[in-house]
C-alpha cells in the first residue's frame, strides 16, 4: 500500500513541475551586419521553436518563472562579454508545442561588443539549470579606414571636444561610408552613422561649425553626390537630412526625361 502511495505522489508531482521544464527548445541566431564598425549598432534576429510536447512560457514579471533569455558571448574562449544593461532581451514569450516564435534586438546596446575584435555571440534561453542554446555566429568588428577627420567643441561647452570621423569598411563586397561621432579618445561613442554606398573618385567632405552642424559630401555613383546634415549639441549627434546631388550641385534627377525624337 506504501508503495502504491508513494508512487502515486511521485505522479502528482511530475504534473506539477512547471510547463517551462518540459521545454524543448531550438534557437537560431542572425547578426546584422556580421561585420561591423566599432560601436555600430548591431541587430539580433532570433528564432525559437517550442520542439517538445507541453507549452513553454517565459515571462519577466513571474517570479516564479525560471525561463529567462540571454545571449552566450565570448571574446576569448571561456572568458564572457559584460553586459552593459540588465534589460532582458525579450521580456514575455509563450509557445505552443510546434509553434515557433522570432524576435528582434540591438544585441550591441545590451553587451560590451563595440570594442574592435572577433566575437562569437549564441542567443540562449535558460529554463532553471537547463541552457538552450542556438548556433554560434562571428561578430567581426573593425575600426574601418579613416578618409578625413575634424574635431570641434560641442556648443556651449567648449572644454569638451568631439570627434567626427569619415570612415569606410566593405560590407557585402560594397565600400559604405560611416560617419563616427566620438569623445574621450574614442572611448565615448555618440553615434555611428552609414551614409550610403562611396567611389573613391572625389574625396568626401567633411564640415562642422561652431553651432554644431555636420555636413558630409561624398559621391556614390558616377555622377551623383550624397549630401548628408546631422546636427551635434550636449545631449549627442542626430540625423537631419540626406539628399541626391548632381555632380552641378542640383537635385539629382533620378527620372530622366526620355530623350526628344528629331523628327
């Protein structure tokens, strides 16, 4: 009769343990870019499917709950990235046995990954003492080839000094150019910026006043110009306009007018 008791209990307590430890989970990971510049905002697509038979629930806000997301980064073998932010990259997910579930992060403004170097990032779901994890993908980043650089005061603070920085790096076999905003020798990032696709025919132009507006030349085609306006005060570097140039320093007609017929 004690046996029969006891394994009766043993049953109770198997359909009590919490759904998030049946979990069977595949993760997937893509990084974009996989080559980045140093400090340039890099993106996390993660997929996870639910391969296991009861329903798997993660949710930040239960205490109870013992499912938590994370990414696995290693910038030497067995010595792990700092985070530079305790936010979870996903707070709530629930998914049916099958279903499966994506979603998307700046994985770089959560872990210490702008620093130049090769990193290898995995996406990971932990369930207690159980880690999933999704395959390894290499992060390279680089400083890129620098083509100009002015540094100016910030307005209204003219012991603080920034550095705006031209820079170019080959991504999917196109040269792209950046514009790099920085601080403290290069040590405070405020912001990295693409312009577009660059030839190396006319060298970019690089201009700042003193009331802080950037304003970048550079040609992306045979006879067409980029002109890109940012405006730079205390609080950082933001993104103003951007138009198409010719090379007479009209619009760029990106329409043309069918030639007229001579008869």
């Amino acid at each position: 009769m004690r046996k029969i008791v006891q394994f009766a209990a043993f049953s109770l307590g198997i359909l009590l343990l919490p759904r998030t430890l049946c979990a069977d989970l595949k993760i997937s990971l893509r990084l974009d870019p996989v080559s980045a510049i140093e400090f340039e905002t890099v993106t996390a697509y993660v997929s996870v499917l639910n391969d296991g038979e009861q329903t798997f629930v993660l949710d930040e806000d239960d205490k109870n709950n013992k499912a938590r997301a994370m990414f696995v980064i290693e910038r030497k073998r067995d010595v792990q990235v700092a985070r530079l932010d305790d936010r979870p990259p996903i707070r709530i997910m629930r998914l049916k046995s099958g279903e499966r579930q994506e979603f998307i992060t700046a994985v770089s403004l959560l872990y210490d990954i702008g620093a130049q170097g090769r990193y290898i990032i995995r996406a990971a779901i932990e369930v207690g003492k159980v880690r999933y994890e999704s395959n390894p993908v290499i992060l390279d980043v680089v400083r890129g080839i620098e083509i100009n650089s002015v540094s100016k005061a910030v307005p209204g603070y003219p012991e603080n000094f920034r550095n705006y920085s031209l820079r170019y790096h080959c991504r999917d076999k196109k040269e792209i150019l950046f514009l790099c905003a920085d601080e403290n020798e290069g040590k405070t990032s405020y912001g990295v910026f693409p312009l577009g696709t660059l030839i190396r025919v006319a060298k970019p132009i690089l201009s700042v006043d003193r009331s802080g507006n950037v304003t970048v030349v550079h040609q992306t085609n045979r006879d067409c110009f980029i002109r890109s306006k940012f405006e730079s005060n205390q609080d950082g570097v933001f993104f103003i306009d951007q138009s198409y140039l010719g090379v007479d320093g009209k619009p760029y007609p990106f329409v043309r007018e069918p030639p007229a017929s001579s008869k």
